[in-house]
C-alpha cells in the first residue's frame, strides 16, 4: 500500500513552528540559509543549513549557532533516494527507523563555534548526507550509548577531524513539540585525537569527556586548533 505523504500545507505548519522556535532559542533569523546541492530539492525538500551569530538565555552571548534545519520535516525520513547519474534521479527508498512520537529523524544537529566560521557548513553537509542517504541513525545511536564519537571526517581543504555528539546543553533533555512529533538538538563538538582515545575507552567515556569540557569552560563549544583536555 503506497505511503501517505504529508499535506503542503501540514509540512509548512513544521516549518513555521521549528523557524519560531529557533528564533526563541538563538535570536532573529538569518537573512539567508545554505542550500545542499542536489539533496535539498531531491529527498530533502525545504531542508538547509543556517547560521545564528547572537546569543540568547540558552546560547551564551558571542558564540555562533550552526544548524540543520530540516531533519525534523513532516516528510523525514526520506522516502526516495538520488541515483547515481548525470542527471538527479530519484527513485524509491524504503525510510529508516523512525523514533516513536519524535518528528522525522527525531533530532536537529548544531555546531557552536566562537565566532562565525564556514567549517560547520561542511560538517553539516557531511552530516545530513550521512543521515539521509545511509541511513545513520544518528539519534537513536547517541540516546543508546549517551553520546557518539566520530572521525575521521575530512572538511574540505581544511584537514580532518574528530567530534563528539551528545545531546544539546549537557545531560539535559531538550524536548521540543512540533505538529509532527517532539524533536531534540544533539550537539557535534570537535575533539582532538587524544580525546577521542579517551572517550573511546573503557567506562561511559563520552559523558566523562564532556564533563572535562565543560570543567575546562568549552563545555560544547568547538575550536578546531585547541589544546587537548586530557
């Protein structure tokens, strides 16, 4: 029996609801968002990338907020897939794993940096491709084992590197409602080798690490060229 898609007009309440919510969490919306080429308009429709570079109650002031925006749509998981062509092809795919009661793929990835920097972009782009057309499962991952460690992942002309996801703000939940299901933001921080040994390690070494984070005053703040805390 063929899968009921979304209405337009369903899939733009999400929308409206998840950009008002952001604008709460981490101040006015930008004035333009970073489309993914041949995914965004293939199976990932109306998702982007966007950019928040002032702080709020829950985001400190000075630090920027780099986003997904869209794995929490009405029509996630994705239903088709891009063949590989010249020419975008899409054909059909059979969903991942949906989290019971959370909207699409449950979760939205953010990446704090010091100041504004295009290297989340890339980070977020490796993301959302993994997610969407391999299917990760990234959420269901970090909610199982308190946290992920990940890397190498290359960015582009600027080197490779580690990262550790784990949900937003520390050990707190953060559920937020959508009119398709709750969702939740993970955070991706960047780790260096030696943190990533030990978060890898015997024991619940994600969480011990981002104790150590937080005790060194990075908490989830990335900063590609620091020092290790271990």
């Amino acid at each position: 029996m063929p899968v009921k898609l979304p209405s337009a007009e369903f899939c733009h309440s999400v929308y409206s609801e998840r950009i008002a919510l952001y604008e709460t969490l981490f101040g006015p919306a930008p004035e333009g968002v970073v489309e993914l080429k041949d995914l965004s308009d293939a199976n990932w429709p109306g998702g982007c990338l966007v950019q928040f570079e002032k702080g709020s109650e829950l985001i400190r002031d000075g630090l920027c907020v780099c986003a997904t925006f869209g794995l929490t749509n009405a029509d996630m998981p994705a239903r088709v897939a891009v063949a590989k062509a010249k020419k975008v092809k899409l054909i059909p795919k059979v969903p991942a794993f949906a989290p019971d009661g959370y909207a699409g793929y449950g979760y939205e990835m953010m990446v704090l940096t010091p100041s504004k920097e295009d290297w989340p972009l890339l980070f977020l782009d490796w993301l959302v491709r993994a997610e969407i057309e391999s299917d990760a499962q990234v959420f269901q991952k970090v909610r199982e084992n308190d946290g992920i460690t990940i890397g190498l992942v290359t960015l582009k002309d600027i080197g490779d590197f580690y990262f550790l996801i784990t949900r937003s703000w520390g050990h707190q939940e953060n559920k937020f409602p959508l009119p398709n299901g709750d969702m939740e933001f993970l955070c991706a921080t960047s780790i260096t080798g030696p943190e990533m040994e030990y978060a890898s390690g015997t024991g619940n070494g994600r969480i011990e690490l981002l104790n150590k984070l937080i005790k060194n005053g990075l908490g989830q703040v990335s900063i590609l060229d620091r020092q290790s805390v271990v």
